[in-house]
C-alpha cells in the first residue's frame, strides 16, 4: 500500500480539477523534450526547481500537474472569442496540513494558441464617429489587416487556492490574474486586455466532475502495474467562471493619445462588470504525476522525483 494518507489523496484529487481551471490561458511555446511512457504529458514540469527538489515525501510530496483543453470560450464585455489548443504544465507541491505550493516552469506555466476574434478589426472598433478610426476602418478590405488574434496569459501568481473545492462543484478553486494580448498591424505590440497592474481576475469552478483513472509505471515511463510512479487522470470535465470583472483595452495603438484604446473600449463594452462575462473549457484533461510511495524514499523524495523524470527523456 503507498504510505500516503487519505488526506493527501483527497489533496491530490482535488489539485488535479482546481488546476484543469487554468487550461485555457497561455504564454509563448518553448522547446520541450519528448518523454517516454507515462511521462509523456509532464514534458514542462519544474522537477529540477529548488522547491521540488527540496519535497522530502512526508510533509511535502512533489507530483507534475498538465492539464488542457482542445475548445472553449470568452465573453468580454459584448465580444466572444473562441479558445484553442491550450495547455498548463506546473509542479504542485502537496503539504501535510491540506495545503498545495504551486511552482511554474522557468518559461512560465501557460501555453495557448493564439485565438482569432470574430469579425476582426472591423467587429472590434467599427464603424466608428472618430474620425482617425474611421480612416482605419476604411482601410480594412484587406483580410491580414482585419484579422485580430488574441491570447491569454498569465500575470502574476495564482492565489487562494482552495483543495477542497476542487472535488466539488460551483465553488471557486483559486484566483489566476491573467491578461488578454490582441494583435493586429494597427494594434501595435502592446494592445491588452488587462494587465500587470491590473489584471483580469478568474476564479474557476467546476461545472461538471471529471472522470477518474489511476495508472502506473516504472521510473522511466514504462507501463508497469508495481511501478513506482503513478498518474491520477481525471477526464472530460467542464469548467469555467462567469463572476469576474474585465477592465478597459490599453496599449493599443502605438499610443496615439489613447483613441484606438477608446474606439475598442467602445465597441465592446469595456470595462466590464462582474457578472458580464464568462469563460467556458470544454472536455478538460488533466493529468498529476507523482512517486506511488514518496514516504519510502524521504526524505530524497524530490530528488528521486527529478530523476525518475530525467530518464524518461527520449
């Protein structure tokens, strides 16, 4: 039997759904390795940061979170947008008093792609009573001049994470400040939706429970039913948030004394209060790898970890 308490499951559990949440948001895609086995989805997982090497696998207990989404969406304010291929990879640390550390990957702990706003530059900010937006607009007969992508990414560390809302439904599992980047020539690189300073505040909750599965393997992935790893999978739940605010665009524009910033603010009713907009993660899949033991191996449980991680590596 593996030397973890019943608490300890039911935190791990619980991890795995609160963390789903975070599936549909996004940084820039790095280079990762390929991993055999039933290590192949923890491909970005911090093992070799100093907190998971540090887990000695009785107070702390060190397992690789992954958790995506194919399809979703985002209201904001009057506009849609549907969401792609998104992914999170991040290290949780499970505590003996109920409690979780989280710890990102060196190049940040969300990926996404890129989504395409429908209707464009002309959907977001057209027509227009200003007479500069209207110049614009007027220009936008050419599709790679209207085309709008947008992407979310995370600002900030997530916060008031709660474990055991994680295995319920409609209650808040954690606080991810993120912001949305929208790009278009005539956008410039710095249009958000939210920021650093002030971001948009998502408080994801379950909207349906996923399906459960247990697997294990050896130390370097290979299928084994006494290995000494194991994965919860939990599959195809639906989550989202519908009670958080969205502030106005800024950035937008290379400047220009703030009037593109203005004409999308405009156009699709931001900011926004709460209770106007929404966000929906269809069919989420989530994945958390850890030691089926760690007790055994303390109190070198995060080392063992890391290593275990490293041989899977094709």
């Amino acid at each position: 039997m593996p030397l973890v308490s019943s608490r300890t499951k039911l935190a791990t559990v619980s991890a795995l759904t609160a963390l789903g949440a975070f599936a549909s948001m996004g940084t820039a895609t790095a280079a990762v390795p390929e991993l055999n086995g039933g290590w192949a989805p923890s491909t970005r997982c911090p093992v070799d940061a100093p907190a998971m090497l540090a887990a000695d696998g009785l107070d702390r207990t060190p397992q690789c979170v992954v958790s995506f989404s194919l399809s979703g969406s985002i209201k904001l304010g009057k506009t849609t947008v549907p969401t792609g291929r998104t992914n999170l990879q991040m290290g949780a640390i499970q505590n003996a008093d109920g409690t979780s550390t989280v710890v990102a990957p060196p190049a940040g702990a969300l990926i996404a792609d890129p989504a395409t706003v429908p209707g464009g530059l002309l959907g977001l900010m057209c027509p227009s009573d200003i007479p500069f937006i209207s110049n614009i607009c007027k220009q936008l007969t050419d599709g790679k001049l209207n085309k709008i992508t947008a992407t979310m990414e995370s600002v900030g560390s997530p916060s008031d994470f709660d474990q055991i809302a994680g295995v319920l439904t409609d209650q808040p599992i954690v606080t991810l400040p993120v912001r949305i980047r929208l790009e278009n020539p005539f956008l410039g690189g710095n249009c958000y939706i939210g920021t650093k300073e002030k971001p948009i505040l998502l408080r994801p909750r379950n909207f349906t429970a996923p399906e459960f599965g247990l697997e294990r393997f050896s130390a370097d992935g290979t299928p084994n039913e006494e290995g000494d790893i194991s994965r919860i999978n939990l599959l195809g739940s639906t989550q989202g948030d519908n009670t958080f605010a969205v502030p106005g665009a800024s950035g937008c524009g290379l400047g220009l004394l703030g009037l593109i910033d203005g004409a999308v603010n405009l156009k699709t009713g931001l900011p926004s209060p709460a209770g106007k907009n929404s966000l929906v993660l269809n069919n989420t899949q989530t994945y958390l790898t850890g030691l089926y033991a760690p007790g055994v191996v303390a109190p070198d449980a995060g080392k063992v970890f890391s290593q275990s991680w490293h041989s899977a590596v094709k």
